[in-house]
C-alpha cells in the first residue's frame, strides 16, 4: 500500500557526500583552536534559523504524521531550545582545561584533562522526533568545535526537508552538511573513516552501526531503546501515575524511545488504576471512540508499514486471548490507532518480546515486587525504568536491584530533557551519554595532559638497576601499600 505522506526523495550522490566529507577536513583542523565565542556564534544562528520557521515546521509535522503544534513545541523546540540555552552558559567553563591532583605516584607532576574537538563526525537521527533528535546533538557537536554532517530520517521527508533548508542557509558544506535519503544514503556514509558517529534509533540499526564504525576504529555514542518498564506499587499516588504515564505514553502516539512500554500494576489497586487511566484519557482525547480519533491532540503512526505492525501486535494479543481494557480501535487507512490498555496478555504473545513503539499499553497484574524485578532482570536493559511509589524502601530496591540508561520516580519521559543528567542507554539500550555537559564530551576527546616539574622524581625509575635503586624502587612500591586517611 502506498503512502501519500511518504513522498519521494532521491538518495544522496555518493560523490557529493564524499566532497562534502573531504571539505570539512581542513574546517576541522582549523576549529581545533575555535573559541568559546566562535561556537557560541555558530550555535545561535542555528537557533535563529530554527526559530524563524516556527510555523513552517508545524505545518511539515502535519504533514509528515498530524502532529499537533503544543507537542512541537514541547517535544522538538524545548529540548533543542535548552539545550542551546545550556551551552550558552555554561560553554566557557566546560571549554576550559580541568587541572588534577596527582597521585601518590606522580608527585612533582602536574596534570589536566584538556577537551579536545573530535574532528568530522556523523549524526544519523531518527523519525519519531525529527528535529530533537537532530539538531539536538548537532548543537552538542558544534559546542565542542567539531564539524558535522546529518542524516535526518527519510520516514519524516517534509520535516528533513525543512531542516535541509535551514543548514544549507546557516552553514557551508565544508562546516555542516545535510544528506537527505534511505538506506543507500546511510551506508555511504557509513562507508567514510569519521572521527565520531553519533546514532539514535533501534538496537537493531545500533549493532550495523557499531560494526561500520569499527572498520575505522571510529568511536560511537549509540542511543537506542528497549522495552522501558513501569512499576506501579501499592503505595502509588494512583492519579498522579495515571495522569503521568497516560501522557509519556500516549505523547507522540506512543512513538518515544522512553516511553513506558508495559506497566507493572500491584493487584490490589489495579482496578483504581485502570479506571483512573480511562477518565484521564477521556478527559485528554475525548469520551468515545468517534471523539477519539477526531482529537486534534493525537499524532498518526508515522507510516502505513508502522501502523501495520502496531496492529499487528494488537490483533496477535487479542487472538491469544487479551483483554482490551480501553481504546482499540485501528485504521489502518489513516495510519490510526487508539490509546489503547491491554492486560491478561498471555506468554508467547509478540507484543511481550518487541519493542511497541506504539500507542498500546500492556498492564500487568503482580503480586509480589521481587517477581517483577526478577522478571525485568530477565531481559535485556531498557532504557528507562520507571517506578510510582511512596514506599521509599520499595524504590530503593528497584534502584538497588535493576539496570537501566536512566530512571524516574513517580514521573517518566521528564528525563531527557534534564540538562544536567546524562542520557544515554547501557548495553541493549545504548552506548554513551548525551544532553548538556554529557553532550559536549561525548563529542569531545578528553585529552590527559602531564607537565613535570624540578621536583620530578621519575628518573628513579630509569635504569642501570643498581642494588640500592631496586631497594629504592621497591621502597617506593611499599609506601603505596600504607592506608589513606
């Protein structure tokens, strides 16, 4: 079936993108010296450009899957808008070379960490959320000196086109490049020796990734998904989850990689919980399931092929027995599908072992809290983890007792958008960390920089090995044994 929405866009002449990747060399060398007001410069023009087609992107992301404008703002603009609000401030300071003590070894040393621009580096963004997750990282890049070129998602071409646009008027090829395209388009950049590839999107693309990477030892930041849990206790504030989860799922159409993908409900306060979801999402979408699909608060799945598969996992739950607690409705046509809570979802159903990524919500029910960490503990480490309680000995458990990129008590998806944490995944869900300071290291190399003084002391350790400099040196050694205070 064809989608109207996903038009046609030639890939990327290798040859081009081969100049282009030529081009920003010497631009890079040149930027290893680069200013703190050099990037601040580079960085706001980026934000004026943006800024100005404010209007012109909420009519590409209607196009691209009726994404309503509050949801633009909130979820594309703010994040990149902090973001470059978070370098603007803080740029200098992080620019700066951080001096260290030297260790009892290295006394009548001086040392510092110094960061340095990686050079050319790659980001590959995905569709879900175009613009954040492109010139997010493009803001980082550019922050710690490094030229770039960007490979937006050929799933969402009105907004790339858009985004296209904007570097082609703020940069010239041989600073940043934009690459509009498909699969060909990536693998010829994949192809190129650069000096970081930064990549947001599945574990599955994540490992191909990894592996082009690895032909030119290039190092890589790799923010991917998983199947992020929720644990609601018996303890919960059950309105404050029900109106936090139904809104980190249901944003986006459930297309966020920090989405909650299935939540725990103790089997106490199921009940409470789910009536309280179906008054929130009534409250937010509508009352029925007419009102529901003609909400104007409520993105499509981004294409017909997407929207299949989400159905897909539906109709397999509900054939093995499923219950549809809410919503349900599917439109295969329009690329729809309802807010929609599931719970008795038997073993073997697809919709336990995929990522959903998608408006559907399983709930299930448990009994005992170690069975639930357990069972998370059985699978690969999601990105996020979420728990709603006010049992802090329960919390600290889960935190004590789980793995995940990143965690939210009683909230979930707010995260990513704090500045000052990291966010990133761990193994599955990612590799490496991004947003603020995060941000700037991980496209950064943090240099070991070591100055001797007249007090140095290594000649000690040069040979001859006389008698008395082995006794010397071996002396040296016992003293390390001794307690620190």
């Amino acid at each position: 079936m064809n989608d109207p929405r996903q038009a046609f866009r030639p890939e990327a002449d290798p040859q081009r993108i081969r100049a282009a990747f030529d081009a920003q060399l010497p631009t890079a060398l040149r930027w290893r010296v680069s200013t703190a007001a050099e990037r601040i410069a580079r960085v706001k023009r980026l934000r004026d450009a943006m800024l100005a087609q404010r209007e012109a992107f909420y009519a590409a992301f209607a196009q691209d899957y009726r994404k309503p404008p509050a949801e633009v703002e909130a979820s594309e603009f703010l994040p990149v808008m902090d973001e470059i609000r978070h370098v603007l401030g803080n740029l200098k300071r992080w620019m700066r070379p951080r001096g260290v003590w030297p260790t009892a070894a290295m006394l009548g040393t001086r040392g510092a960490v110094q960061c340095q621009p990686r050079g050319r580096v790659l980001i590959i963004a995905p569709w879900n959320y175009p613009l954040g997750l492109c010139f997010g990282p493009l803001v980082s890049a550019l922050a710690a000196g490094n030229t770039a070129i960007v490979k937006p998602s050929e799933m969402t071409p009105a907004v790339s086109a858009l985004m296209a646009r904007i570097v082609a008027e703020v940069f010239p090829e041989n600073e940043v490049a934009l690459f509009e395209g498909g699969q060909p388009t990536s693998q010829a950049l994949l192809d190129l020796p650069f000096d970081h590839i930064f990549f947001t999107g599945s574990p599955a693309v994540g490992k191909i990734v990894m592996a082009a990477a690895a032909r030119h030892l290039t190092s890589v930041t790799l923010e991917l998904g998983g199947k992020s849990p929720t644990i609601v206790d018996a303890s919960a504030n059950l309105q404050q989850a029900a109106e936090t989860l139904m809104w980190g799922k249901f944003i986006n159409n459930g297309q966020t990689c920090v989405a909650p993908d299935h939540v725990y409900v103790h089997a106490s306060v199921k009940a409470a919980f789910v009536d309280a979801c179906r008054s929130v999402l009534q409250a937010r979408y509508g009352a029925g399931a007419a009102a529901q699909k003609a909400s104007p608060d409520l993105a499509r799945v981004v294409n017909h092929r997407h929207a299949e598969r989400v159905a897909g996992l539906l109709s397999d739950a509900l054939a093995r027995g499923a219950n549809v607690l809410a919503g349900g409705e599917v439109d295969r046509n329009q690329c729809y599908v309802a807010p929609t809570l599931l719970d008795r979802i038997p073993a073997g159903a697809a919709i336990l072992s995929e990522e959903i990524f998608g408006p559907l919500l399983p709930v299930i029910e448990y009994g005992e809290l170690d069975d639930v960490i357990a069972e998370i503990n059985t699978q690969p480490k999601p990105l996020a983890l979420y728990v709603f309680s006010t049992n802090r000995r329960a919390v600290a458990k889960v935190l004590a007792r789980t793995s995940s990129g990143g965690a939210c008590v009683n909230h979930c998806v707010a995260q990513f958008a704090h500045g000052n944490l990291p966010f990133g995944g761990v193994n599955n869900s990612g590799i490496g960390s991004a947003h603020g300071e995060h941000g700037f290291k991980a496209f950064s190399h943090e240099r070991a920089v070591l100055r001797a003084t007249m007090l140095m002391t290594i000649k000690l350790f040069f040979p001859p090995y006389t008698k008395s400099r082995t006794r010397l040196i071996r002396a040296v050694v016992d003293m390390l044994r001794l307690p620190t205070l």
